[in-house]
C-alpha cells in the first residue's frame, strides 16, 4: 500500500520554513516603508497605482530571493543569513536607483505609474539576480 500521508517532520519543517520567510517578509516590508522617502500604505490606500507597483514589485523581487535561499538551503539555519543579504542587497538596490535616477521617489510620490513600474522592475531583477547567485 503506498504512503500518502505526509510525515509529520516533513510538515514542521514546512511549518519553521514558512515561519521564518514570513517574519522576514515582514522585517523587509517594515524596512523598506520606513526606508522610503513617502508614505506608501497611504499612497496605496489613495489609490496611487505607482506606489502599490513600487512596494508590490519589492515584495515580489524580496520573495523570489527568500524562496530561492529555501529551495538551495539544507536547513534553517542557512536561510536565515542569507535572507539578511537578500534584504540588504534589495535596500541598497533601493538607495542606488533613488541616488542615480535624481527624483524617481518624487515621480512614485505624484503617482507617475512608469517610475512605479521601474522601481518594481529593478526591485524584481535584483530578487532574481540574488535567487541565483544563492543557488550555491
């Protein structure tokens, strides 16, 4: 008779995985709203399309990073470190591209959608560009 049933080591370690990349999602969001020059919850909640795609793309770029560290981790104990590298190299990326596009938050501020869509852009490549190198 086959096995269907999950082991129940395999659902905690689920369980602690998810856990983790849970808190860290929510340190990064944290993070990032605080690092931001505007109030992008109130932005969103006004309806500013180009804050909701400049949060959401760094969510999804910081999510693509996590679950890469998860997939290539043998433990726990590995994904929390570099977790910590794939939210540093997000905010720096963040830093970077405000520095070298003079204004871009502004632009994100008043709600012009192309600035939203690149910072979600750069924020997404850089999740993918972590996801791989992590890979190891």
């Amino acid at each position: 008779m086959l096995e269907t049933v999950m082991p129940v080591e395999n659902l905690i370690e689920f369980a602690s995985h998810f856990a983790l990349v849970g808190v860290a999602m929510l340190v990064f969001a944290v993070l990032w709203l605080w690092i931001t020059p505007f109030k992008e919850i109130a932005l969103i909640r006004d309806g500013n399309t180009a804050a909701a795609l400049s949060f959401g793309g760094a969510l999804v770029g910081f999510a693509i990073a996590v679950a890469g560290v998860v997939r290539a981790s043998n433990s726990l104990w590995e994904v929390l470190p570099w977790s910590v590298i794939a939210l540093l190299a997000q905010l720096i990326g963040l830093a970077l591209v405000s520095r070298l596009m003079h204004g871009v938050t502004k632009h994100i501020d008043r709600g012009e959608v192309a600035s939203g869509v690149f910072m979600a852009s750069i924020a997404i490549t850089i999740g993918i560009l972590n996801a791989a190198c992590m890979g190891g």
